[in-house]
C-alpha cells in the first residue's frame, strides 16, 4: 500500500472513527456532574472500613486487588519478554568506561541518588496514607538508581543492582502479591480479602493486607524498571 | 467550556493515530501509540472529575462529608499507565530485534525487503 493510499484510508476510517467517538462523548456526563454511585460509596466507607485514608489505594490494592494482580502480571510478562527478546549470554568483557566528565552534573547527580532512593522509600510506604503508592515510589526507587547511571557511570549503576537480586526481588515482589491472596484463603476468607488487623487510621500501621500488598507492588515494579534498564543499557554498552 | 476537556481527549487520541499512521520510524511510532494511550488519562479523569470536590485522599484534614471527585477512575488510570509503560518497554526490545536484524527502522523499507 503506498503513503498516498494509506493516509486517504485514514481519511476515511478515521472519520468514521471520529463521529463514533464524538457520539460517544455526548453521552458522557457533562463536566463535572458525573455521580458514579460505586466511586461515592468507596469514598465514603474506605474510611471505616479499611481504615486507610488514600481511597484510591484501597480500591488499588484491596476492593480492586485481583484487577491489580492482574495488572502486576502484564509488568510481569513485559519485563519476561523484554529480557527474552534481549538478554544475551555475555562473557564478562570488561565494564565500558563511561564516567560522566562534567562535575557539576557528577557532584549534583550522585548527591540527589540517596535523596531519590528515599523519597521512593517514603512513598511507596506511605502510599495508602497520602499520595502515592507502590507503584508510584517503584517507580522514584528505580529513578534513583539510574541516576547513579545518569550522573556517575554504568559500572556503578551495575554494581549497586546485581543482576540476580533484581531478578530474585522482581519475583519476590509478584509472587508476594499472589501469597498474600493465598494466605487468605488459608485463613478461611476469600482470595485477596482483607484478613489482617486493620490496625489506626491515618498510621502506618492501618489497612491489614494493604500493606503487604502495596510493598510487593513497590519491589516488584523498581525490580521491573530496572531490569528493564539492564536490558536497553546493555544494547548500548555492547552493540553488536 | 465543559466539553473542552472531552475534546481535549479526542484531539490527543487522533493527533497520536495520525502519527501511528503516518509513522516512518518505529521508534516514532511506539511514542505516538503513547500519545493515544494518553487520551485514555484525559478521558478518565475528564470523566470522574466533579466540581468543587478534593482528592479522594482523606487525611485528618479533610472531612468525609465534603466528598470528593470519583477514585474508580483514578484507579483505572493508574493501571492505564503501568500497562502502556510495559508495553512501550516491550515494543521498543522488538524495535531494538528489527534493527538488529534488518538495519531499518522505516516500516515501508522493511517491507519492501521482505518481498
């Protein structure tokens, strides 16, 4: 097909696409009135119920968890063929030399890693109390430590992440998911139900199961960020 | 003014399909599907949004009675964005094989080297 016929195909199909689309729109709520009764509830039981006070967190990782886990694997199965597709045995040639010259990027960069890293640990643990959660703080943990690429050089980057811990701590952190599940079922509830002590609100010791599950999601998705690091940094640092 | 977020959603979803459509570099075109997934961000939260109300996060400061704009879709969006950042990932390790293996990334070259 030439460029010609494509972009008049799209033309046309997009068209079409765009008066469905539309349609659709105008039967949306109009801004700002949508009055969706499942969102209502939870924002007004999550409260007492779970004890949390980050609402989206508890639909996230509890009311919503098995939609999680399910999500959690999809991370899973994209890292598997992320490393399938690029993982190459590699003899252990020496790291390349790439120190990063300017000092000022040096001194800035790698003092903003412990910072980074603690930042990522805060909200990934705070994450059911206020903004954020596992997997917005996975996501900080594994920024930092690919400052210590970014800033420093790759060895230090590969030295501070073996490996074979992030594997190991990748599927630590899905298999945590789905043991907590099972755990529940051992206790005689249901799978993925909150089977702890809901503990105090607005602590970081409220929310049961949330917890567990919220610090697998964090490990499993800075395990998965930077794995997915390795794999990209790799083709670069030994291009074929 | 209260359908500009609405058509805020549909110009990035057919801006982003032009250039899936248009695309002559993989790498292009793995971004520009991002740029349609984002319309679903907008959408959603265009969606839940409700005058006046908070964040659903209710901290001591923040009775439950004042209410707030609807979580469900926040939790949506949230997965939304996992799953596009994997899929990203693993489209651009298949970009990554097609060079290796052909020395092109304009999806028109490849196919002409096929046939």
């Amino acid at each position: 097909m030439s460029r010609r016929t494509r972009l008049g195909l799209f033309v046309v199909c997009g068209s079409v696409l765009f008066a469905l689309f539309v349609w659709g729109l105008a039967g949306l709520p109009a801004f700002g009135t949508f009055n969706g009764e499942y969102g209502q509830i939870l924002n007004s039981v999550a409260g007492t119920e779970r004890h949390v006070t980050n609402v989206v967190s508890s639909i996230v990782f509890d009311y919503r968890g098995f939609d999680t886990l399910g999500e959690e694997f999809i991370l899973f199965a994209a890292v598997i063929g992320v490393a399938l597709l690029l993982r190459e045995a590699r003899d252990d040639r020496e790291r390349p030399r790439d120190e990063v010259r300017s000092d000022a990027v040096r001194a800035v960069g790698l003092m903003l890693v412990g910072p980074t890293i603690l930042l990522g640990l805060s909200i990934v643990a705070h994450g059911y109390l206020t903004p954020g959660g596992g997997f917005q703080g996975g996501v900080v943990l594994a920024g930092g430590l690919a400052l210590l690429y970014a800033a420093g050089h790759y060895r230090a980057y590969r030295a501070a992440s073996p490996q074979g811990m992030v594997d190991f701590a990748e599927g630590v952190g899905a298999g945590g998911y789905v043991t907590v599940g099972i755990a529940a079922l051992v206790s005689g509830a249901a799978y993925l139900e909150n089977f702890l002590d809901l503990g105090t609100k607005g602590t970081l010791a409220s929310g049961g199961t949330i917890v567990v599950v919220n610090a697998a999601s964090g490990l499993a998705v800075a395990a998965a960020l930077v794995l997915l690091f390795h794999e990209f940094l790799e083709e670069v640092m030994y291009p074929e | 003014m209260s359908f500009l977020p609405y058509a805020l959603a549909a110009w990035i979803f057919f801006v982003g399909l032009y250039g899936v459509v248009t695309s002559r570099n993989f790498v292009h075109l793995v971004i520009c599907l991002g740029v349609v997934q984002s319309s679903t961000y907008v959408l959603l939260l265009a969606i839940g949004y409700r005058t006046g109300k908070k964040a659903p996060i209710f901290t001591s400061g923040v009775p439950v009675k004042v209410g707030a704009v609807d979580p469900v879709v926040q939790a949506l969006t949230l997965t939304d964005i996992v799953v596009g950042v994997t899929g990203a990932a693993l489209l651009l390790a298949l970009v990554i094989e097609i060079w290796k293996r052909s020395a092109t990334l304009d999806p028109d070259e490849l196919r002409q080297r096929r046939t």
